[in-house]
C-alpha cells in the first residue's frame, strides 16, 4: 500500500516568509503525519492553517522546538499524561486495599503494591541485560530481592517513568489492555529503533536519566 506524502518538492512550495505553511485543508491529517521526516528535513518552523485537530496543533508545536531535548521532553510528557488519564478514567489496575486486579486472583506472599513491587526471580530484565538490553543503552535497575520500586511514596509514584507506564501485567493483557511504543505516532515518528527499546523498557528510572540517555543515540 502506497504511503501518502507531501514530496520535498511540494514542501519548497509552501515556504512563505521563512514559514512551512500548511493548509490542512488540502492535505489531510495521515497524509501531514506521514510527512513528518520531510518537515524535520526541511528545518523551518511549520504553521498549519484552516486546522482544528489537536494533534496537528501539537505536531506543529513539537516540530517547532529546535531544542531536541526540549522536543524529546514534550513528547515524554504528552504521552505520560495520556496514560496516566486512560489508567485513571477506566481503573484497569482494580486496586483494593493496595492490592491490584491481578494480585487478588494470585497466590503470592507478594501482592500489595501491583508492578511497583519488583520480584528478581521475576525480572527478565536482567535476564537479558547481557545479551541485549545492556548493550542497547536500557537503563537497568540492578534488585537482587524482593522490594518494593525506590521511587514509590504512599501510594504514589515520585517519578514520571514512561516505560512503567506502558507496561501491562499478563492479566491485563490478556483482557486487551497493552500499550507498545508505536501504539503512540509522536514516538513512532521521532524516535529511531534503539530510542524506541529505551523507551519500552527503562522501567524504575525517572524522565531526566531517560531523555539524557536518548540524546545519546539521536
């Protein structure tokens, strides 16, 4: 299937006043998205007209941000916000008494505190730290017992921590709730493939260590 594109052509076109301006109304929202590394390419601030999506309003915005950490940093946020939101509106974890959904169907002398409970035994994290996570620049949290996350506070997390945001447990998956990095357009576009493993799996660490180590493979 043929992907749909604004060429490099058509973009030198619509440069106005040391503008990219877009009108949405004769390119439509895939067609815009699809073009986002010719936008990145061309290196001119873009301004979309006759547009009333939101989320072409935030591509334009983090188009615009020249600072790459800066930019990297928009799109952490937006996308931590929108899962906090779904978490929160649709109560997937089902907590009682600290303890989630699944944890009430298992049994393990383990159950209070959901994922921010960390189980070595459990942690394919370090199972494959030497083979292959390591050696993408993952950032790894080294548990040799059972312990609850360094970063939780009460019954709340101290740390914006994207990967354990779009984690899901095997029972949550199983009723179709899963969140993968290019479930999200803003970090399939922006990110290239060792970022994109950063992102999935640097669980327990906070968003300055995260982007810090992004900015290392840009």
């Amino acid at each position: 299937m043929l992907v749909k594109k604004i060429s490099k052509k058509k973009l030198k076109q619509l440069v106005k006043d040391d503008k990219l301006i877009i009108d949405c109304q004769k390119h439509n929202k895939n067609k815009i998205i699809n073009s986002i590394n010719n936008l990145l390419k061309f290196d001119k601030q873009v301004q979309f007209i006759n547009c009333h999506d939101q989320e072409l309003i935030m591509l334009a915005e983090v188009i615009n941000l020249q600072d790459i950490k800066k930019r990297y940093e928009y799109i952490y946020d937006v996308v931590c916000d929108y899962l906090d939101e779904q978490f929160q509106k649709n109560n997937y974890c089902q907590f009682v008494n600290d303890v989630c959904v699944s944890g009430q169907y298992r049994n393990s002398q383990y159950k209070e505190f959901g994922c921010c409970y960390i189980y070595p035994r459990q942690n394919w994290m370090a199972k494959l730290a030497k083979k292959f996570m390591k050696n993408q620049g993952v950032l790894l949290l080294d548990v040799t017992s059972p312990t609850i996350c360094p970063h939780l506070s009460g019954k709340d997390c101290r740390i914006k921590a994207l990967s354990c945001k779009l984690f899901t447990c095997r029972y949550l998956q199983k009723k179709g709730v899963s969140f993968a990095i290019d479930d999200f357009w803003l970090l399939k576009k922006f990110f290239n493939k060792r970022q994109k493993t950063i992102l999935q799996y640097s669980f327990y660490h906070d968003k300055e260590k995260v982007i810090n180590q992004l900015l290392k493979y840009t």
